[in-house]
C-alpha cells in the first residue's frame, strides 16, 4: 500500500512539473506576460460587483464589463486571471521604424463632431492608456495625434496603427498644403486664412484650435522633414519659382484682403496693391528663387532686358514671345504686294513691369494685342503711300520714321521703344525680273564706260610709250642744242675776251660765233621737225655777220685813221714840217722798195762778157722778186 501511494505521489510530482503552467494558470489564474509583449484581456463574464453588459455603442470596457478590456497586461506575472473567466491574447509591442509616423485609429470612443473628420487629440501616453483616452473624451475614429519612432504598448483592440512615411520635401522644391479638416474657408476666398503656432502643421490640433481653414493653405513648406499626419494634410511638391537674372516677377495675388490702389489717379488700367494684398503687387521681385504658392499667387516673368520681337517668318527669339508673329506682307501704292522682315527692340523698366502686367495680363498679351497690331499696321499704311521702288529706295527714312511712332505708342504703355529696324525685304517676282534687268543693264553700261576707259587709257599708254620711246632723241637733241649753246656761250666768251684786246673786231667775231650757234641750235631743232626755221635762222645770221664785220672794219678803219692823224699831228709837233715831210717820203720810199739806185749797172767798159751778165744778174733778181711776191701773198692770207 504504501509503495503505491508513493507510487502515486511521485506521477503527481512528475506531472506537476510537466503541466505546472497549465495547473498554475487553470487553479490558480497564473498568467506571465513576456518582456516583448503585452497581455490583451478578453473578460468572458462577471460574477458580481460591476455592470454586467456595456453601453450601446461601446466595444472596450473601461470600468470590468464583460468584453475586451481597455486595460492591458504590461511584461510581468498575474494571478487570479481565472482561464474560465479571462481570455489573455499576447501581443507584440507596435514598434514604429525611423522615418515612419503611426497614424492612429480608434475603433471605440465617443462620436466625432458633425463636419469634421478627425478625431481630436487625447493626452492618453501616446494611445497606451486606453483608459485614460476612453474615460476623458477620445472619440472614435482616425485620429488627429499621431505616434512617432519607437515602441509602444498599444491596445490593438481598440487602436488600429497604420504605418505611414515621412514626409520629405526636396531641395528647391516646396510643399503646398491642403487641409482635409478645419472650419470652412470664408466666404470669397480659395484658400484658408494663415495660422501660426501649428509647426509647419505638426500640430494639427493647434491649427484647429487657432482657427484653420480647411482646403488650400497660404503658407508654404519648404525642404526638409516632417512629421505630416496625412489624413490631415496633403502636401503637393513644386518646384520654386524661379526668377532668372535679366528679369523681374511680377506678383498676382489671389488670396488676401482688397487692397487699395496704390498709383493714384495717373494710372486707371488695373489694380496694383501692397504686398500681401489680393491683386497685382507694386513691389515686383528681382532675380532669385522664391517660395510662392501656385494656387494662390501667379508670378508674371517680365524681361528687364532689351527684348528683341522678330515679325518674320525663319527666326523666334528663345523667349517665344515672337513665336506668333510672321513676315508682315503689305501692298504698294502701284498695286504690288511684297513681304518685309521687321524686329521691335523693347525694353521694359523694373518699376514699371507690374503697370503693364496690370494693363495686360502677361508679356504675350503685350505682344499680341500692342506691338503686333501696331507694328504691322504702321507699315501697311507706310507702304501704300510709296510704290515699291521707292520704298525699297528709302529703307533708311521709313526705318527712322517706324522708329519714331513706335515710340510715341509704346510710351504709352509704360514700355520703351529701343529700336525698329527694317530686315529683309521680298517684292513680287515679276518685280524682281524688271528690277535684275534693268540692273543687268546697268551693270553692262558700266562694264562698256569701263572698257571705254581701258581703251582710252591703252591708248594714253601707247601715246606715252611712244613718246618715251622718243625721248631718247628728244633728250639727244636736247643735248646737241645744250652743247651747241654751251659752244656758242664759250666762243661769245672767247670773242669777249679777243675783244678787250682788239674791241671791236673780237666783238663783231663774237656776234658771228653767236650767231652760228643760235643757226646750230636751230639747225638741231629743224631735224626735229622745222629744217625752214633752222635756215631762216642761218641766214638771219649770215647778214648778221656780214653787217656787223663790215661796220667793225669801218669803225677799225676809222680808228686807224684816227689814230694815224694823231700820231702824224705829234710827229709834226716833234719834227716840224719839212723835216716829217722828207722823213716821210724817205719812209715811202723805203716801204715801195723803190730804188733810187739801180741793182745792177750794165757798162761796156772792160770785159767780153759785161753785158751778158749784166742781164742774167737782172733776170734773176726778177725771179726772186716773184718768189718773195708769192710768198707774202701766202703770208697774207694767213
């Protein structure tokens, strides 16, 4: 007996060891929640003390109800938690991961308000005190708090955690909000009022509770992270608004209160208002980027740079303002329609940029409803005053006079007129033929003139090689007559100085010498062509000569004379007058050899031969006479 009580007792030990959980738990209500879980309690019924059932609507008890339990079993042991009266399901903790938000859903509560869609935030320790949230106000439904990174022990029989992203708005981009709860926007705006104090709508129950609107949102978010409940808050990413450098922005706001005009009465085509105020701001922004709203506002780029606008078929501008704008095809007065090119330089001031976004709308509406009409009317009515030609002739004029009108309208609408310049010009076709032929044939005038000319000049230069060929004798009868007047000049010169000693006779010498120089000289010149002048000129100076030897032998003559009487007058003086008058005669005597007494006396005295050699003797002596005749006649003539 007593082996098989201890028999017994040690099957009971055994199977108390191998089932201790489940004696522990079914006698005892033992229950041991591990460290990485929490205990969600199902209450199966009550025995006694609290209410029986939960009130309609309720599906969590906060206060025993039979039902699930608001309260939750934390990481440890518990007793009592009888297995035929509590149901413990273990669950893990809900652990939200970096970069993510827990949205939150109440599946009990109390009713959210008629119009709204959230429920409001309860300090509840982050939704793990599902007591706290039930018994102090928390309505069902999705929440307006939300649970960031890290773990929590949450009730999921009453929360339901929707993991979501956070939200990342990029570099030079912005985030445009729209709110999906919040009062209704008033009444005459798109978007809500602006609220602060909400972080960058974190806070979503501070941007209720400080008034938000829902719908779209002023503000703007800009790069970076957040933590966005998006049952709340949608964000819309665009890029900024970019205003490059050679323009300025012009702001149209379409939030805000009205404003009051702030140009006064000079200017009456729009609405410019303050900055933050709805219509057109009179402050335009300069280069850079910009954070604004493009459901709210509207930024007109405007150049502040001379803008060049092309009306012309083949060219556009990378603005495009041109892209509609096409050659201008206007008729002349003689009837012909003809195609010209035009480009419109214009500048538009900063100061006056939003004066002409309030006059038009945009810089296209400038184009398309000024310039263009403009431009291409002026020279419609420019051309139908001119025919073609002339207007073609012109160019420059009606280029000057375009630019001057241009401007008196362009000044109008706060826009400075540059520059119009006249570009290509295309008459017709068949004006184009008659133009080309008759400049053909004007080109082939000038081509015969210019031939002409190099006829004329190929001539001139065989005229001038002629002559140069001649100038070898022209200088070589240049020459002979430089040589023949140095010659006359030398022997002018040798006959002055013959004169000096013999005056008259070197003179008379000289005039012939120079005579038949000059007769040389122009004897050289007749072989050039005038031989009659040159002997003209030889007997001028022949006579010449002749007068002039025949006066200076009369005036030597005279002279000798003259000197002869005075020399007789001194000799008589000297001798007296018988005397020079023997001496005279003896002199004659002597200079005619007359003999007194006779060469050779013939006598018959003594000697046979005394006559005959008196003859030879006389014979001879005649011979010699003719001889010493002959040789002073020789001596003459030299």
């Amino acid at each position: 007996m007593n082996e098989i009580t201890s028999y017994w007792w040690i099957i009971l030990i055994l199977f108390s060891i191998i089932f201790y959980k489940f004696i522990l738990r079914v006698f005892f209500g033992m229950v041991m929640v591990p460290e990485d879980k929490i205990g969600l309690v199902t209450k199966k019924f009550v025995l006694f003390g609290a209410d029986k059932s939960l009130p309609d609507g309720r599906i969590i008890a906060t206060k025993g109800e039979a039902g699930y339990q608001a309260k939750t079993l934390a990481p440890g042991l518990y007793w009592g938690m009888w297995i035929w009266q509590y149901s413990i399901d273990m669950s893990g903790f809900t652990v939200i991961p970096e970069g993510k938000i827990g949205l939150v859903l109440s599946k009990d509560g109390k009713e959210i308000p008629t119009g709204r869609i959230l429920a409001r935030k309860v300090d509840s320790d982050n939704f793990q005190d599902a007591t706290f949230f039930l018994d102090n106000g928390g309505q069902k439904g999705r929440q307006t708090a939300f649970i960031t990174t890290g773990s929590y022990r949450i009730n999921t029989f009453l929360f339901e955690i929707v993991i979501a992203d956070q939200i990342k708005i990029y570099e030079n981009m912005i985030g445009i909000v729209t709110a999906l709860d919040g009062d209704p926007i008033p009444q005459g705006q798109i978007a809500g009022k602006f609220v602060e104090g909400h972080n960058n709508f974190q806070d979503f129950d501070k941007f209720l509770d400080t008034g938000g609107n829902r719908g779209l949102q002023p503000q703007v978010m800009l790069a970076g992270s957040y933590y966005i409940n998006t049952w709340g808050i949608q964000i819309e990413q665009n890029p900024m608004t970019d205003v490059p450098i050679g323009y300025v922005g012009v702001v149209i706001s379409y939030i805000g209160e009205d404003g009051q005009d702030v140009t006064g009465d000079t200017f009456k085509h729009g609405n410019i208002v303050s900055k933050g105020q709805r219509g057109v701001w009179m402050e335009p922004l300069g280069p850079g980027k910009y954070a604004l709203n493009k459901y709210t506002t509207k930024l007109e780029a405007v150049p502040t740079t001379n803008l060049v606008l092309n009306w012309a078929n083949a060219r556009s501008e990378s603005h495009d303002l041109d892209k509609n704008l096409s050659t201008i095809t206007v008729r002349s007065k003689d009837g012909f329609p003809f195609n010209l090119d035009v480009a419109q330089i214009i500048h538009v001031p900063a100061a006056e940029a939003p004066k002409v976004i309030a006059r038009f709308g945009s810089m296209n509406n400038l184009v398309s409803q000024v310039l263009e009409p403009t431009i291409g009317n002026y020279f419609r009515n420019s051309a139908q005053d001119s025919d073609v030609i002339s207007f073609l002739s012109t160019r420059k004029e009606r280029q000057e006079s375009a630019k001057s009108h241009i401007k008196l309208v362009l000044d109008e609408y706060n826009v400075n007129a540059v520059d119009t310049l006249i570009g290509d010009i295309v008459p017709p076709d068949s004006l184009m033929k008659t133009l080309t032929d008759r400049k053909l044939a004007e080109e082939e005038q000038k081509t015969y003139q210019t031939q002409r000319m190099a006829q004329e000049q190929r001539q001139g230069m065989e005229k001038e090689t002629a002559i140069a060929d001649m100038q070898k004798e022209i200088v070589r009868a240049s020459q002979s007559v430089e040589i023949a007047q140095r010659t006359a000049d030398a022997t002018v010169k040798k006959a002055e100085g013959d004169a000096t000693s013999l005056k008259l006779n070197v003179n008379a010498e000289a005039e012939a010498t120079k005579m038949r120089a000059n007769a040389e000289a122009e004897a050289t010149k007749a072989r050039a062509g005038a031989q009659a002048e040159a002997t003209k000129l030889n007997a001028s100076a022949e006579a010449e000569r002749i007068s002039k030897t025949g006066l200076a032998e009369a005036e030597k003559i005279m002279a000798i004379g003259k000197s002869t009487a005075e020399s007789y007058q001194l000799q008589v003086s000297a001798m007296g007058g018988d005397n020079f008058t023997r001496y005279k005669v003896t002199e004659e005597i002597g200079k005619g050899n007359i003999k007194v007494i006779p060469d050779v006396l013939i006598t018959g005295n003594g000697g046979s031969d005394g006559s005959i050699s008196g003859l030879l003797g006389l014979k001879l002596m005649e011979m010699m006479d003719t001889k010493d005749s002959k040789d002073g006649n020789k001596n003459i003539k030299k």
